[in-house]
C-alpha cells in the first residue's frame, strides 16, 4: 500500500476531515488532498507530525509493504476500498518543455517595412 493510501485510509479510520488534518498540522486543506491524491509528498518534518497526528510509526507511513495498523480487527473492515487514481502529472507544476519566447533584434524592427 502507498503512502497517499495510507494517509487516506488511516485519516478516514480516525474519522478526521481533511480540512481538521490540515489546520491540525498548520497546511492548506489542499496540501493534504494533494497528499492523499499522491501528486504531492510531504516533507520528513511533515511525515513525523502526521505520523503523530494518525497514531501510526513514520515506518508504517513510509514501507510499502506494511499494511495499515488499525486498532482492531473492526477497524480493518470498515476502511474504504483503495480507489483507482488517475493518471496525473508527477511534479506538481511540471508542464512539459519550456519553450522561450525570442524578441525581434532590434536592428531588425528598425528597417521594417512598416516602420518606413
């Protein structure tokens, strides 16, 4: 299981909104959807406290093979199933190439037809 299922499963167990997680932990409601969606990561500093938050180990967060720790048995089967994600861009702001845009040289506006 991923990282960005885990902070959704586990935040979704304790039966905490993202709007709370994110003003718990001082962050935009949107950097905790990113979280959950897996187009962004949080920092280390960020993992500790929401690692502290969730009641799980850093460890737990970060190893994909180690499965949600839930406190009981009940708590297991009334986690939602993990959904499909879509594919998204990667890197948040990553929009391909970067395409300059060049300037007419100056010597060039000067004898321009137009200018005459």
């Amino acid at each position: 299981m991923r990282l960005y299922e885990k902070i959704h499963r586990i935040r979704k167990a304790k039966g905490i909104t993202q709007a709370e997680l994110a003003a718990r932990m001082h962050v935009s409601r949107q950097s905790v959807s990113n979280w959950e969606l897996g187009t962004a990561v949080p920092s280390m500093e960020r993992l500790r406290e929401l690692s502290k938050l969730l009641g799980v180990p850093v460890s737990c967060l970060l190893d994909d093979e180690k499965t949600v720790l839930a406190e009981s048995a009940e708590d297991l089967e009334n986690l939602p199933p993990p959904q499909e994600k879509t594919a998204r861009s990667p890197v948040k702001g990553s929009f391909g190439p970067r395409r300059s845009r060049r300037l007419p040289r100056r010597s060039s506006l000067l004898h321009s037809p137009s200018l005459r």
